[in-house]
C-alpha cells in the first residue's frame, strides 16, 4: 500500500515538472507579443540611444580633463561604449529587428550636466578633473542600472544569449566605476581640495 502512494506522488511530482516545463515554454513562446516584451525592447532602443550618444559626450569630457589618469580612463571607456554600441545592435538582430534609438531623456540630463561642469570649471584644473568624475559616475550607475535591468528581463523572458551579453557589458560599466573612484580617491580630490 505505502509503495503505491509513493508511486503516485512520484508520478504527480513529474507531471507537475513536465506541466511547468511546458508552461514556461508556453510563456516565451508568446513573449515577442507581450507587454513584457514590449518594455524590453523600449528600455533597449533607450540604451542604444544613451550609448550612441555618450560617445560623442566622452571625446568632450576626455579633452576637457587635466589628469593624463582620468583622460586616459575616459578614452578606454569610450571605446568600451562604442563596443556597447555594437552588443546592442547584436541583440536588436536577435530580436529580429533593426536597431532603432528612442531618446534617452536621462542620459540627455547626464551628457548635460557634464557639460555644465566643463563650462563652469577652470581648464587644467583638478577640480575640474573631480567633477567629471563625479558626472562620469552618475553617468556609470545609469548604465549598471540600465543593463542589470535589461539582463534581468532578458533571462526572464528565456533570451539567454542576450541575458549574456547584457551581463558583459554590466560587468565592463562596474569595472569603470571603480576605476573612477579610485582615480578620484588617489590623486585627483586631494589635489582638487588643496586648489
């Protein structure tokens, strides 16, 4: 007797995992008609824009640094956002669609706000130097946010390929915002504080 009830819960325990698999299966299946899809892609076609954008950005704010350290930080991060660039376009390919940008509002506000710190600083100033890297920080946790986001939404939806490289771009924006704290933490604050 107990050999069968075991042999049942067995075989209900499989039918529930079998019915799951095909449940989960089901769900992508209809995902590219969601509204879940739907903001996917809208938050992708944002960060295309916000990427394309911020390397033009990026060239202004590499001139406008005093610290070789800093200049040269903004120069590699610049060529790690045209590869950004580049990953979005493969995803958008994946998706079976053209890439396509929608204006970035918030890295609008970023891009500007560098500016700003560029207009209102003196040239070959430290304190120059700290407030761009108080803009290119703000400007990293837009991005980490962004694509931690989108990696989370493209696993989410079984798009693992793009969940992948979301996450290596994840990890390249990490990486430069601790390159900026530790440039600003070494040199360029203490020099900054002593103008």
């Amino acid at each position: 007797m107990a050999t069968r009830t075991q042999t049942r819960t067995t075989g209900n325990s499989r039918s529930s995992a079998t019915a799951s698999r095909s449940s989960n299966k089901t769900k992508r299946e209809e995902m590219p008609n969601s509204k879940f899809h739907k903001l996917f892609m809208d938050e992708l076609k944002d960060i295309y824009w916000a990427e394309k954008n911020l390397v033009k950005a990026l060239g202004k704010m590499q001139k406008a640094a005093t610290s070789e350290e800093l200049a040269n930080a903004i120069v590699e991060h610049q060529e790690q956002t045209k590869e950004h660039v580049t990953r979005i376009e493969q995803i958008f390919e994946q998706m079976g669609q053209a890439p396509k940008a929608k204006k970035c509002e918030a890295m609008e506000g970023l891009i500007a706000e560098g500016q700003e710190v560029i207009d209102d600083t003196e040239e070959d100033s430290a304190v120059r130097d700290a407030g761009l890297i108080i803009c290119a920080q703000k400007i990293e946790h837009y991005e980490i946010a962004a694509y931690g986001s989108l990696r989370t939404l493209a696993h989410r939806m079984g798009h693992e390929e793009a969940a992948q490289i979301l996450q290596t771009t994840l990890d390249e924006e990490k990486e430069t915002d601790s390159l900026l704290t530790q440039i600003a933490e070494s040199s360029v604050n203490e020099e900054a504080a002593a103008e």
